[in-house]
C-alpha cells in the first residue's frame, strides 16, 4: 500500500522480475484514460538507467526506504546527485561559464522532492497490491514519504561535493585530477568543457619543469612592466592558486595589482592570470562604495560558484 505524507509507516520495496508481473490496464491517477503496463524490455524514459521492478506491501519505514535507496543509489551510478552543504544538487550542463555552480562543462542545481520523486519513478518501475480479491498489482509513482525522508537523508546515500572544476586541479597527495568525472576521494567533479590537454608526467624532469616556468614567467608574463621580480612572483602566485585551493585550509590573499599610472595593464594582467584556469575572463565589478552593496555582490559571486572575482578601478580602502 503506498502512503502519504500524514501516514506513520510505508511500504518497502521489493525487487520483482518482470515476467512473474500479470497486470491488466489501469487507470491513470489523473482521471484521464488508461494506461497499459510496460513489457519486459520497454523502458519507460529514455534516459531510465535500471530495470528494477518495485512492489510495495504494508511494512515499516526504514524498511522502505532501505530499498528505495538502493535502487536510487544504482541510479546515481556514475553519481550526478550530490549532497553539497546540506542540499541536494544535480549536475547539469550548462551555465555562465564558471568554475564552481557552473559552467559549460556542468552547473549545480537544488533538487526539489519533486525532482527526487522523478529520479525514484525512474530508478524503477513502482507497483502497488490492487486491493481487489484477486491481489493483482498495479503501477504507482513513488510514495510522497518515502521521497521526504531520502531527502532528510541525503547525506546517507548521496555522494559529497565540495565543487566542480573545469580544469585539472591537485587534490589529496597532490595527485593532479585529470580524468573527467567524479573524485570520490577529493569529493571533485571534474567538468572538461575545452579539448583533451596532453598529460602531464607524475614527476617531470628538469627540462619540463623549465619549459613550464618559460611559459609562465617569459612567455605569459614576460612583458608586464613589474617594478621589481617579487611583483612578478606575486602574478605567478594569483595564477597558480586556483590550480592548488582544494588543497589549501582556509582563505587564500588578496591579489593587489596597482601601479602609479593608468594604462599599464593592471586589468589585462589580471586577466591573464585568470584565463588559464577559468578558461575566460574572471567576473568583474568596477569599486562599490557603499558597503551593503559590496557585501551583497560577494555574496552573490560565492552562490554562483565564481572561482576568482575581479573588483575593478579601486581608489579606497573596501
């Protein structure tokens, strides 16, 4: 029997073979027609990713959700629902193009119940008993209770995502990340949205690690007139740091560049040192005097996901 959300107790799931289920056309919970049950091989979305059939009985909730659980955790295989600071959130393509909420390579979203209780109908094909004599079965969407309390749990069977990346990042044991898709260990979700990039050696030899600093430090960096080297190593810092945050506890500096006259390039080089990892120019805001509005676009920069941010022309103390 299915529940709703004021009942007590809800019915498990029990996985059946298609071939032992004998239904006549039902029907529809909406009044309108009937509709006929699936044949063995038929999936009921093309985007269903498992055959499990669910049969509900009379039984109690943990049961219940137990076996909802598993099926959706089989689902979520290779994971594209997360539980990320206490909310559920799907992975999706999309979005503005940054490094974090979202991006062409993925963009994070809440899950409402109503998006779970989808994912539930197809995880598996959900039947309840008739009620008439002959005990038939018929097919049902998920129970509204059973969705509340995965939602309650979600930190039980959802994988934890601290961020998505569009770009190779080090994670734990500053192992580089650079195989597309879920690191469970980093809690990562690696989102490419540019061509395949050449690997990188584990441990690269001298002349490797020297073409690498050339590229940065001549070729990249080479013509910023910095008014002494540590200006210069405080650009490569600003550049490398999005490739190493995961790794990093805590805040990361601020990243000041100033110079004493206009027209030097104090924004094209944060530009610069921007593009490798974000794959574009960072989002940007010219000086905001007043401080509630200041506070708010930082706010809304950090709900976006904005890996780097750039506060434009600043002539005060933020």
């Amino acid at each position: 029997m299915a529940t709703d959300d004021n009942s007590n107790s809800a019915t498990p799931t029990r996985v059946m073979p298609t071939q032992d289920l004998d239904l006549e056309p039902i029907d529809t919970c909406d009044g309108g027609g009937t509709v006929d049950p699936p044949p063995p091989s038929a999936s009921p979305c093309p985007d269903h990713r498992n055959d499990l059939q669910v049969c509900l009985t009379m039984k109690r909730l943990p049961e219940a959700v137990a076996e909802a659980q598993a099926a959706l955790v089989a689902y979520n295989a290779p994971p594209l629902i997360f539980q990320q600071d206490g909310e559920l959130v799907r992975l999706t393509p999309g979005g503005n193009g940054s490094s974090g909420a979202g991006g062409p390579g993925g963009a994070l979203v809440l899950v409402s119940p109503a998006d779970l209780r989808c994912d539930l109908a197809y995880a598996a094909r959900w039947y309840e008993r008739a009620g008439d004599d002959d005990g038939g079965l018929k097919p049902i969407f998920p129970p509204p209770l059973i969705v509340h309390d995965l939602m309650r749990r979600a930190a039980a069977w959802a994988p934890p995502l601290r961020g998505v990346v569009r770009f190779p990042v080090f994670g734990n044991g500053w192992r580089l990340l650079d195989a597309p898709g879920y690191h469970a260990d980093d809690g990562l979700y690696y989102a490419p949205d540019h061509a395949t990039l050449p690997p990188v050696p584990d441990a690269p030899d001298d002349a490797a690690v020297a073409a690498a600093r050339a590229l940065i430090c001549d070729d990249l960096l080479g013509q910023f007139p910095f008014a002494a080297d540590g200006h210069g190593a405080a650009a490569v810092a600003a550049l490398l740091v999005p490739f190493v945050r995961h790794r990093i506890e805590g805040a990361t500096p601020l990243h000041l560049f100033d110079s004493p006259q206009p027209g030097t390039g104090k924004t094209l080089l944060a530009d610069v040192v921007s593009i490798p990892a974000l794959g574009r120019e960072p989002a940007a805001n010219t000086e905001i005097a007043n401080g509630d509005e200041l506070r708010k676009w930082v706010t809304a920069m950090a709900l976006a996901g904005e890996g780097v941010v750039l506060i434009d022309n600043v002539n005060a103390r933020l």
